[in-house]
C-alpha cells in the first residue's frame, strides 16, 4: 500500500483516512477513554486546583501519544515491520498503563463525596459487618506476611501477565488478553470517578497490623504510588482473576498448561489481602470479580469478530502485526 507522505497536509489527510480503516475495536476504546478522562478533568470543580491542571497535562500526554501512535501505525505512514509493530504496542499500551498515575491527580480534582460509608452499609446489609473487621482477629505477625506477600506480588503478576503477551504472543490468545487487560483498566479508571473511596483503612478505626518486611513494601507503595480514591472496583481482584480465567480457558496451551493454577492460586490469595489489608470493602471485591468476567468474555468476542483482519482478501492490518517479518499468524494460540 503507498505509504503517505505525513509531512504534507494530504499526507496527513491519507494517513488519518488509512488509519480510520485500520482502527481495531481497541483502538477505538483506548482513544475514547482517554478523552474522556481528559474531559472529565477539564470540567473539574476547583479551576484553580493544582491537582485539575496537572491532570490535564497528563489527559493531554496521554491523549496525544496514543493519536500519534495510531495515525503512524494504522496510518501506515511506517513499512510494515519491527519499528511499526513496536511503535504500535508502545502507543497503545503505555498510555493506558499510565493513566492510573493520572488518577492521583484527577480523582482529587473532582473534589468528590466519598461513598465509603454506602459500601460499608451494603457490606452490613450482607454480612453483618465488613471482612476487614473480621479479619482482625488474624492480625498476628505471619499471617499479616502471608497476604502482605501477595498483595505486593500483584506487581509482578501484572508485569509477568501483560508484558509477555504483548510483545510475543499471536493470534486469538494475544487479542484476548490484551483487550480483557484494557478492559479491566478502562472501565476500572472510569468506575472509580464515579464511585470515589478510601476504604475500611480509612474510614473506620483499627488496631495497627501486626506486620514486616513485606507489610512494610506494601505500605510504602501505595503511599507513594496510589491513586488513593481507587477502590470501586478493586483492581486488584480484578487483573488476578482475569488472568487466572484467561489462563484456566487456554489451559491446553503453552505455557499455561502449567501455570493456570498457579495464578488461580495468587489470585485467591491476592483477593483476601485486599481486604485482610483494610484496603477494600467487600462489595469492591464483588465488583472487581464482576469486572474480571466481563473483560474475559469481552476478550473472547472481539478475538471472534477480528482475529482474521488481514486474512482471506481483507486488506485491513491485523490487530497486533507481527514484529519478526515472516512469522506465521496461525499458531497454537489459535486454536481452542
């Protein structure tokens, strides 16, 4: 196909019509998403917040890097190739990544009614009380490491999870997991600047918890990187599950044939650390098992309805080209 000249207003104009046809349902919801956020902060009460004009700078970066990335890639403004295919992923990927770290500055902008007191009512309603007051009876020095452990490991799995997948997968097995992944993170971001908290840890009163080394990792991450109102739903429910379902349905693939129980097993863990942590209510963890469901079977319908762009006469780009040339697109992550 004649590759643009992008430095020309008709270059752009052919790049922006090219990209139009090749955009993925992906794309669409990574650039929706990040006009929103950018909206959503723009209209923030406080003009003169300093937390408003920093997330804007943020909407804006991140809003403009994915456009970018888009109108090269899917513009074709690059040969098909390693710089193409690379540029694309890092476009798409990155931004999205980012947009929690926006979330520290956007949430506060909104200057927003905390709901803590609502959840915890619907955690009464359903059990009598909350699971973070429950477990207080737990609160000795081995087991506060034990789930400290594991909620921290959430780090890892979400490198270990995602990375891979993106830069080496193929084929319905790669679409799935990375549009569940943007799924969770979208609709994730976006639940929570309607629903803004800050959990049991600081709505109701505790004993200090009884922890270590690894209790120690956990809370000097979240005070230093945490959006702070991020806990409708938990996204730490909601990544671990979701790679544990993605995981258990290619069970009879590589490498998940050998590792699905292993995250199953982490994300069990991980799911009672939230709330063993005082981090989240119940019905959080409710939401974020609903979110993990969602973004699987949201997975599997789109890889049904696009794993064949580029196929069989269709002159549209695949959803992730290759980024060794000459690599089959027909793989054992094709098949279920």
């Amino acid at each position: 196909m004649h590759q643009p000249d992008a430095y020309s207003p008709r270059g752009v104009r052919e790049a922006a019509s090219t990209a139009l046809q090749n955009l993925a349902l992906q794309d669409l919801a990574a650039l929706a998403f990040h006009v929103y956020m950018l909206l959503r902060v723009s209209v923030a009460v406080g003009p003169h917040s300093n937390d408003r004009h920093v997330g804007i700078r943020y909407g804006v970066a991140l809003l403009s890097a994915t456009a970018a990335a888009l109108l090269i890639a899917r513009g074709e403004v690059l040969k098909p190739g390693p710089a193409r295919s690379l540029l694309y992923r890092v476009g798409i990927f990155v931004p999205v990544v980012l947009s929690y770290f926006q979330m520290r500055f956007l949430l506060p902008a909104l200057q927003p009614a905390l709901v803590d007191r609502h959840l915890y009512a619907l955690d009464q309603a359903l059990f009598g009380t909350t699971p973070a007051i429950w477990f207080q009876q737990f609160n000795q020095l081995h087991i506060v490491e034990w789930v400290s452990f594991f909620y921290y490991s959430y780090f890892a799995l979400m490198i270990l999870c995602l990375i891979p997948p993106l830069f080496l997968d193929s084929g319905r097995r790669q679409i799935e997991m990375m549009i569940g992944g943007l799924a969770v993170a979208t609709v994730g971001h976006f639940v929570y600047t309607l629903v803004p908290g800050k959990g049991p840890v600081a709505t109701l009163d505790f004993e200090p918890l009884n922890g270590g080394f690894w209790w120690h990792q956990v809370e000097v991450t979240v005070a230093s990187a945490g959006a702070q109102l991020d806990i409708f739903p938990s996204l730490h429910t909601a990544y671990p599950m979701f790679f544990a379902l993605h995981a258990y349905g290619w069970r009879h693939t590589n490498p998940y044939r050998y590792v699905w129980f292993i995250l199953a097993f982490f994300s069990a863990n991980i799911v009672i650390a939230t709330m063993f942590l005082r981090w989240h209510w119940f019905v959080d963890v409710v939401a974020g098992v609903m979110l993990a469901v969602l973004a699987r079977q949201c997975g599997k319908l789109v890889a049904e309805r696009e794993a064949d762009r580029g196929c069989d006469g269709d002159e549209r780009q695949p959803v992730w080209e290759p980024i060794l040339r000459g690599r089959g697109r027909r793989s054992e992550s094709d098949a279920e």
